[in-house]
C-alpha cells in the first residue's frame, strides 16, 4: 500500500541528517552510542534504523562520527537487543576503556550501504527538504522533522512566517510524492492547516 508506514506496514527506512564526509560519500545515522555496558567492550545504542537486525550484523561496518574528531571504521562483533537498547561490540575493541571514547558518538553508513527501496518507499532524506504544495499549487512549506508518534509518520511542515503545520503520512492526505523534484502534493483533511 502506498502510504502505510509502520510496523506491519511497507517498510520504512530512517536514516536521517546526512551529511557529506570520508572519500565524498554521502553518510546516514543508524544509530546513537549512549553509553558503555560491562567491562567487556560493550556499548549501548539507541537504533534509529528499521532495520537493525541488518546494520548491526556481525561482521557489518559502520562509520562513527564524533564532533572535533576525524570518523573511524567499526566492525560490528557482536549485537544484542537488552531492554530498549541495541548492545554492540566491534572488532579490536576488547574493554570498557577502548569504548569509553565512544559516547555520544553517531553510528552511520555510506550512501553506497543503502538498499534500493520497492515501489512508493522513501528514506527520510529524501523527504526532509520537500516542499509541500496544494492541489492548486499553492505552496505549504517544507518538511523539517518526521516523527514517528504510532500508527503512521507525521511531518512537520515549516510554514511561512514561523508557523508548523503537522502532516500525518496517510493516503487520505498525501496525494503525491516526487522526490527528484523534492516537491509533495497534499489534500489536507478539514481543519489540519487551521
């Protein structure tokens, strides 16, 4: 279906704030380390990938971005889910002490790590930046934010003159999507852009 978004929906892909690093290669956050876990080496990461069971594998490389400092390759040894956290391990990194640099670090893979997606899929970025526009043409604003509060993304959409409009992801009210053009066409439901 073309607009259902979550859970037992069509897949949805967040990888967001991209941003152009090593080797020209665009990167996308798969995920944030938030602390160490054990003795052992161990991290905790908040996912913020669908797909977690596939960016966490063993053996997967990830690219970890800290501010200040230059990106370092990872190599993902173990991963385990532990209440609502992701706990990895990476190659070469036995200890708490060789981790402990990690904090607050951000997760990423390259453009090139990312699957093509099916019919009427996008990654967030390519909807973040587009414009939303009316039926007759008259323009909305443009998408900053997606969130994901339950059974469907809504985005935030910044109007003019500061003002926020709230666009669920639904059928009902998103008609059109060209991400070439970075342009959507939204009916909007009584009252949504009141």
């Amino acid at each position: 279906p073309l607009f259902d978004f979550l859970n037992d929906h069509c897949q949805r892909r967040n990888h967001s704030r991209n941003q152009i690093g090593v080797k020209g290669l665009q990167y996308f956050n798969v995920g944030k380390i938030v602390n160490t876990h054990g003795i052992r080496g161990e991290v905790r990461v908040i996912s913020i990938t669908d797909f977690p069971e596939k960016r966490f594998q063993k053996g997967a490389k990830l690219m970890l971005f800290k501010e200040g400092e230059e990106p370092i390759v990872l190599e993902v040894k173990s991963w385990r889910k532990h209440k609502n956290f992701d706990l990895l391990s990476f190659e070469g990194y036995e200890s708490i002490n060789d981790v402990e640099r990690f904090k607050g670090g951000i997760l990423k893979v390259s453009e090139d790590q990312l699957d093509s997606l099916g019919e009427n899929e996008y990654y967030y970025h390519e909807i973040i930046g587009s414009t939303v526009f009316l039926p007759d043409g008259e323009a909305i604003g443009t998408v900053k934010e997606i969130l994901s509060p339950g059974a469907n993304d809504v985005w935030v959409v910044q109007g003019e003159k500061g003002k926020q409009y709230y666009i669920p992801y639904i059928e009902d009210v998103v008609k059109e999507i060209d991400v070439e053009e970075k342009r959507i066409i939204i009916e909007p439901l009584e009252g949504l852009l009141d």
